[in-house]
C-alpha cells in the first residue's frame, strides 16, 4: 500500500524490502518462516539485552513471531519517500511487538537470575586469539561492567541504544519502534552514550 504524505497530493514511495515477504505469508501462514528466519536473530539478541537470560529472550521471542503472525492480516504498510529503498516498516512494526511482549515479560518477573549477564553471554565474552587467563579474565571484567552499565539506563536510553548498535536499526526505524521522533532518538542515544561512558569511567 502506497503512502500518502501531509497534504493532498500523494508521493510515490519505495517498495518495502518485505513486502514480498508478507504478501507470501499473508497467502499462505507457511511462508512466514523466510520472515522469522530473516528477522529471528535480531529479535533474539534484543530480547536477550533487554531480559539478559536465555529462556525469558527465547519464550519472548517466540511469543513475538507467533503475535506478529497472528496480527499479520492487520499489518499496513506505512514506508515514507525519505526512508529510501531499504526501508522495511515490517520490520519496525515486528520490533514494536517484541518491544511490549518484553515489557509484559520484565513486568512479570519477580527476580532476575544472579550471573545472567555473565551466562548470556559469556560464549561471545571468550577470547579467540589464544591470550592468556589473566588477559581473558580482564575482558570478560570490563565487557560485564559494560553490560551492567547498559542495564542500568532509563528504559527508553536502553532501548535506543540496543536497536541502533545491536540491531543497527536507522534512528527512523528507532523512532517507529519507540513512538517518539526522531529528534528524540538521537537525544536518547546520545544521552545514553554519555551515561555509559560516565559510569564505566567512575568505576575504573
């Protein structure tokens, strides 16, 4: 579906890079597996910051794919001529369930597990270049200060952050999550960026 800019005249968009993706799965359920498979990391490695253990981000992002899927016939397309062609709004739209089926989950939550960040993560902390102990035990040190550092920002900093370094989602694609501008973005990331950097310096 073409958008239609402020105004009475309309403008001629780029497609959705998804839109065949979603025609398909619209026709037939089956064929929403090549969206999971395209969009299931990243919702994963979102999931998995914003929960910081394994099963929460795996239930939540399988509860994610199954809403997404269930909601899809209501899904509209909402690409904006300054997107440019690789603009997929699916994917902000799919990013904006993952967003409250998370915030659903931490609400749920009594307790978070001890050592999750460390376990989380702890495959993708190893050194791979065969350093010492002593150097490995350093990394994995300041890479878990950072990780409690991050979990620690306002939610919406957080998040901001996540989707533009984890997801590498555009500020546009940010916003369309967030429901705020874009403007706004860039203030998040920016003021994220500064906590992280004053905390992890205070802590040296």
């Amino acid at each position: 579906m073409l958008g239609r800019r402020d105004g009475a005249a309309s403008s001629v968009v780029p497609l959705d890079r998804d839109r065949p993706l979603v025609e398909a799965a619209r026709r037939d359920p089956a064929q929403f597996d090549a969206l999971y498979r395209k969009y299931l990391a990243q919702v994963y490695a979102f999931a998995l910051y914003e929960l910081a253990d394994h099963h929460a981000a795996e239930d939540a992002t399988e509860r994610t794919f199954l809403r997404a899927l269930a909601a899809l016939p209501r899904f509209r397309e909402q690409a904006r001529a300054e997107d440019g062609p690789d603009a997929s709004t699916f994917r902000v739209w799919l990013f904006r369930i993952a967003r409250n089926t998370i915030a659903n989950e931490r609400r749920a939550r009594r307790r978070r597990p001890a050592a999750s960040l460390e376990v989380a993560l702890g495959a993708g902390l190893a050194i791979a270049d065969g350093s010492d102990l002593e150097t490995e035990a350093v990394t994995r040190d300041e890479a878990s200060a950072a990780l409690r550092t991050l979990q620690s920002l306002p939610d919406d900093r957080r998040r901001a952050l996540l989707l533009r370094f984890v997801d590498e989602m555009t500020t546009a694609e940010i916003a369309g999550v967030l429901g705020r501008s874009e403007g706004a973005v860039r203030v998040l990331i920016h003021r994220a960026l500064r906590d992280v950097a004053r905390r992890l310096d205070t802590t040296r």
